[in-house]
C-alpha cells in the first residue's frame, strides 16, 4: 500500500484538522461538517496528481487551447453516515464521478468487542474505474475492509484509492493486509494508538455524531 500522510507537509489543512479535533468549536456541527468537506476537497486535489491526463481541445471566444485533463471514470463511494461531509467534498472536486453509498455500523457484543455490520449497498459497476473509498474515520479498518468486501461483487477496480481525515497506526496496519498491494491511501493525519474500545487517540469523537447528531445505537 501507498501512504500519503497530508500534514506532513505544513499547509491550510493543518487549520481545518486542528478545528476538526477542538471540543469547543466542535459544538457548531455546521463548522464541522464545512471542515471536513474542505479536508476532502484536500485529498481530492492531492489525489488527483496520481490520475491519468489526456489532451484535449478546448474552444474559446477568441480561438483553442491544448488543455491536459483527467481521463479516468471515477466511482467514489463513501460510508454512511459519517462519511456524507467527506464524500461531498471529493464530489466538489471529482464532480463527473458516478457515486455509491454503503451503510456499515458497529455491532456491539460487549462494552469492548464489537463486529461490523454492513446492510446497504447502492453502487455502481466497479470494472475497470477508479474506485475511491471514502471513509473520514480510519480506526481499527474493520469497517473499510468490509466495505471493500462487499464491494467485490460490483466488479473489480483499474485502482483504488482511500480517503480517510483522520486514522490510527494499527488501522493502517490492518487494511495494508487486506487490500490489494497497489492501493493508496490519503490520509490527513495519524495517531499513534486506539482506546479499548477501538476508538482513535486523542482522535476527535465520532465523526457522524458530530456531523448530524447523536443516534441511537442498534
């Protein structure tokens, strides 16, 4: 797996991951949804240096211009419901993408262990495209592992590519094993350890949870 961590480099998302993670300014879910949508927007731009260009054309009023656009057929899929903030902002940028959606949660067993259950799947055919996996939490890599294989049954991917705000070390271990070796994933930053509850390190809470309100869990 190709690893991109994004605030390696200083740069405006560093602001937007900070505002992110503070408790106070968390309170505003609408701030908090725009910050994840711009981090998106980020990794899209970033993304897209690893794309396919082709020449084209392209007419003015006052005659033509070679111009080097991306060639790829995209298909971004996010999970829900988290993932909706994110996933429009690599739509801002990738606006021609066909897009899918899946619904995965955790199931708990006890107040530490838990499985992931994944129950809705709206996708379009996967074969030959690019598939980008949308998901702003990467804690265990559970829930993105088993969305990715559920989505085999859609077609098999040219490439694929992960999205994620914010991720553990022990998650990127985890799907490094269970995606393909070609894989790459973006990242807007990395802590170093989860809670016993799989949850990431200081992290920022639940990503859903502060986008759109607490729910009642199943």
């Amino acid at each position: 797996m190709i690893i991109n961590v994004l605030d390696k480099k200083s740069s405006i998302l560093n602001k937007f991951i900070a505002e992110i993670r503070d408790a106070e300014i968390q309170k505003d879910s609408m701030r908090f949804r725009r910050n994840i949508e711009r981090i998106g927007e980020i990794l899209a731009y970033e993304l897209s240096h690893s794309l396919e260009f082709e020449n084209t054309i392209v007419t003015t009023p006052l005659g033509t211009k070679i111009v080097n656009v991306p060639k790829n057929d995209i298909v971004l899929c996010s999970i829900l419901r988290a993932g909706l903030p994110l996933h429009n902002g690599l739509l801002n940028y990738f606006d021609e993408a066909e897009n899918g959606f899946i619904s995965a949660y955790r199931k708990h067993i006890s107040e530490t262990e838990f499985e992931i259950v994944v129950e809705y799947f709206a996708s379009p055919n996967l074969d030959g495209k690019v598939l980008i996996l949308a998901d702003p939490m990467l804690a265990t890599g559970l829930s993105i592992t088993s969305v990715y294989e559920g989505l085999k049954k859609h077609g098999t991917p040219k490439e694929i590519h992960l999205a994620c705000v914010i991720g553990s070390k022990e998650g990127i271990e985890y799907v490094k094993k269970h995606f393909p070796e070609n894989t790459k994933l973006w990242i807007g930053t990395v802590d170093d350890k989860l809670n016993d509850k799989g949850y990431i390190v200081p992290g920022l809470g639940d990503a859903g949870d502060l986008s759109f309100g607490y729910k009642l869990s199943k």
